[in-house]
C-alpha cells in the first residue's frame, strides 16, 4: 500500500513537470523508507526567505548544471520558468552571460560558481549577499545549490544518469556547456 502511495505520488510529479522520475520509482520498489528519506531533500530545496525568484532560481539552476547533462537542468528551468523567471533571465545564467543578468542574478550566479570551485571570491559575494538581503536568504540560497546537486547525484549513482539532452528555455534550445565542473572564476568574471 504504502509503495502504490508513493508511486503514485512519483507518477504525478513525472505529469506535472513532464520529467522521467524512473530513479524514484526505483527508489521506492528498492525501499519505501529510502524513497521517503529522499523526499525530505524536496523541503530542503523548497525554503526561500528574503531573495527574489530569479536570484534563487539561478543558483539551483547554476548548481544542477555542475552534476547533471540536461534533464535536471531541464526541469530546474521549467520550474523557474513557471514560477515567472524572464527566458532572458535563463538563457543568460545557462550561457553563463553575467552582463545579460539582473546585477543580483549575477552575484548569485557568480557566488554558486565560487562556492561549487572553493573560489576564496565566494567570500566576498557571500557578504555581499547577507548586505543585501540578510542571512535567511544565505541560507536559503545555501539549500538551493545543495538540493540541486542531490538530485542528479542520485539519478548516476542509481545508473538513471546517461541521458544528455538539449535544454529548452521559452521555447527555443539553449546550447551550453555542460562542464562539470565549474571553471574558475576569471577576471571577466570578477569585474563583470
């Protein structure tokens, strides 16, 4: 019963967000308990205080790009699509354009690049973040850029994690590196 729950539960989140949970309902024929453990990461990824949606949204989605080929990436924009980030806003942040970004969309985005490379930068966007909008929003963006790596981080390790695939925003394929790990910040970067 409990695994008809959760697999239901799975098969919704695959038709709203029109994404192949297969790893999910792996997880929960594997162990019910585990799948349930996982879901928490969710409420992890989901708190948000004191930061605008595009700035969250660009750390998630700046973080997903670190582990994941495309279908994580891909549901990361849909989501931030629907929550109402501009295309632009997301095109810019996959193409790794901070001068087509919102100035605060770009701290964010050049902080998780700093965070995920262990750029000593990550410092000095970090205080910018907590003058801007406090610590809550340092926390929260601090869940963001976790959750986002947990996902395809599970998906590879449970074997789900081959698929590459473009990645649409508004419509219209984006091409974008997908690196996995983040170059280091450069000087462009850090003057941009």
């Amino acid at each position: 019963m409990i695994k008809r729950i959760l697999h239901g539960t799975v098969k919704k989140f695959e038709r709203t967000w029109d994404y192949n949970a297969s790893y999910l309902h792996d997880m929960v024929d594997a162990s019910p308990r585990a799948a349930w453990m996982f879901s928490r990461v969710a409420a992890m990824g989901q708190f948000r205080r004191d930061v605008p949606i595009d700035a969250w949204c660009a750390a998630g989605i700046t973080a997903v790009r670190h582990e994941d080929c495309g279908p994580c990436t891909q549901l990361a924009v849909t989501m931030a699509e629907r929550a109402g980030v501009s295309p632009d806003v997301l095109r810019a942040v996959l193409g790794d354009q901070p001068s087509a970004m919102p100035p605060e969309v770009g701290l964010v985005w050049r902080f998780t690049r700093a965070t995920l490379a262990h750029d000593p930068l990550a410092d000095e966007y970090r205080d910018a973040i907590v003058d801007l909008w406090g610590r809550r929003a340092l926390v929260s963006l601090a869940f963001a850029i976790t959750a986002a790596r947990i996902y395809p981080t599970i998906k590879y390790a449970l074997g789900h994690g081959k698929a590459c695939m473009r990645v649409v925003v508004g419509g219209t394929p984006v091409h974008f590196d997908h690196g996995r790990v983040p170059k280091p910040i450069d000087a462009v970067v850090r003057t941009a």
